[in-house]
C-alpha cells in the first residue's frame, strides 16, 4: 500500500503549547493515540476524544490562517476548488440539504474559502453569507464572486440570535482549539429549528486504521480528530440534536487500483468507515 497523500497544512513550528482538558467531557486521563512527526495526539479515557495534547494557543493558531499562510493557503484552496466543490455538494445532498424557501433561506458557511460552494447556493436562491479567516481567500471571495464574506472568526462578527436557517461548517472544527464554544456560538446564531451541517475527518474510518500517524488528516492543523460518537458527544452536550451522520471515502486514490478504490468507497459509505463524515444537527428550542 502506497503511503498517504496529506491534506495541505501550514508548517509544523515551535510555539508554546500546554496541556488542556478533554475538550468534550473535561477528562484529565489520557492514552497515546497518533504519533507524528513533531505532535502527537491522546485519547481521552473517558469520552474517547482525539485531541493534540499538549495544544498551541489560540493567537498563534489563529496567526497561522490569518498572517503566516494565507497565500499559500488560497493557492491550495484554489487549485482544488472543483473536486472539492463536488464532494461538498454531494454530502449535502445526502443528508437532504436545501433547498431554500420563503421560511428558510439564509445561509452561512464558516470557513468557506473563496466561497465556491456559497457562489452555486446564491444561484439556488439562497440569501448567503460566510465566514473566513484566510484575508486573501474572503477577499477572492468578494472581489471575484461578489459575495459577503467576513474575514474575522465566527465569535467576532457578532451576529445577532437566529440569524441564520441553516449553517454550514466544511473541514474548520478540526482546526479549533475550543470546538465547544464554536458549537455553542453557531447554536446562537441558528434560529430554532434550523440546522447545522458539519462536516470533519473520521478517525474511525478505514484509512486512519490503516494508515495511523501518516493518515492524511493528522496533520499539525487538526487539533482534534472526531469519531461519530465524540462528534455527537460534542453537538448534543450544546443542545443539538443528531439527525443523520454519514461517512463517505474508502481508499485514498492512488492507494489501490481503481476497481478496488471503487468498491472499498461503496462499502465504506454504506457501513460508515469512510474517510470524512457529515452530520446534519437539529437546533433545538
Ligand atoms: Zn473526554
């Protein structure tokens, strides 16, 4: 088997990290999860989570996407806007996302890059707005697109309650250091009875087995790596309701030949071991 193709991360560099509870139940026991080249993860005893363990703090995360690396960042987003696109589209047909109507139509995608998959939503008839941190990504987003997208986190754009009838977030809580109050934040800006569509790595997929410390998505930008049941853990200890979870990706391309890749993605998807998950949560009253 060839060895795992990473997803784009900035950089493994020293900056001070400590170590923090488990981010979902405030366990202070933890096993050896991942080992990689320069951080590790732990896996909490009680709840399971994933987390980097010791964690760099937030400011020079947040440095990293916003100062460091935005160009190269874009660049990456970009070149694999179309495969990317594709995929988001299907997932979210698969959980019966859309589309809008008089009673709900606005959007809001956190972390959405140059704002590709909110260009297709404005074109179905969706009032979008989106967040990213990445400055050169928002602003290809509103030059090229015309769209409006914040460049400030989640937390920062104060948006008032219920603002939003649906909220996306593709490929961004894994990059978090508190997913706990980015869930609670995105529950405030959600209208009753609007949904969350959430969408992250799964370590409980067939290619984290395999692969380990060189999967793909243990990489120095994922501070946490969720299975279905901390990423439910997560969402419902912030008062969601998990309506529907699926996991899609079985081999990595390249890894197998292709009727074998074929196959393992159609098992992966039906029996949900596959490579990344989407979560569709219902924001109570
Ligand atoms: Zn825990």
């Amino acid at each position: 088997m060839g060895a795992s193709l990473k997803t784009w991360s900035t950089p493994v560099r020293e900056e001070k990290s400590l170590g923090i509870p488990c981010a979902v139940c405030g366990g202070n026991k933890f096993s050896p999860a991942l080992s990689c080249e320069g951080f590790f993860y732990v896996r909490c005893s009680n709840c399971g989570l994933v987390q980097m363990n010791p964690q760099p703090q937030i400011a020079e995360v947040e440095d990293r996407y916003r100062k460091s690396h935005g160009e190269d960042y874009l660049a990456y987003e970009l070149a694999n806007e179309i495969p990317f696109l594709r995929l988001q589209q299907l997932a979210l047909k698969d959980v019966d996302f859309g589309p809008p109507d008089e009673k709900a139509d606005r959007v809001l995608d956190i972390g959405c890059a140059a704002g590709a998959l909110l260009e297709k939503l404005r074109d179905e008839g969706w009032k979008t707005c989106g967040v990213e941190i990445c400055k050169p990504a928002a602003e290809y987003g509103r030059q090229k697109r015309g769209l409006d997208i914040r460049d400030l986190p989640l937390e920062e754009n104060h948006f008032p309650d219920n603002s939003f009838d649906a909220v996306l977030a593709s490929h961004l809580i894994e990059h978090l250091n508190k997913p706990s109050d980015f869930v609670r934040e995105v529950r405030r800006v959600l209208r009753p009875g609007g949904r969350f569509y959430l969408t992250t790595p799964n370590i409980r997929g067939l290619q984290a087995k395999i692969f380990r410390g060189r999967w793909r998505s243990a990489i120095f930008d994922h501070l946490y790596l969720f299975s279905v049941k901390t990423l439910r853990a997560l969402l419902e200890k912030n008062s969601f309701t998990v309506e529907k979870i699926i996991t899609w990706g079985g081999l990595a391309a390249g890894s197998a030949p292709v009727p074998l890749k074929r196959l393992a993605d159609k098992a992966a998807k039906r029996f949900g071991f596959g490579d990344v998950m989407m979560v569709r949560a219902l924001r109570g009253e």
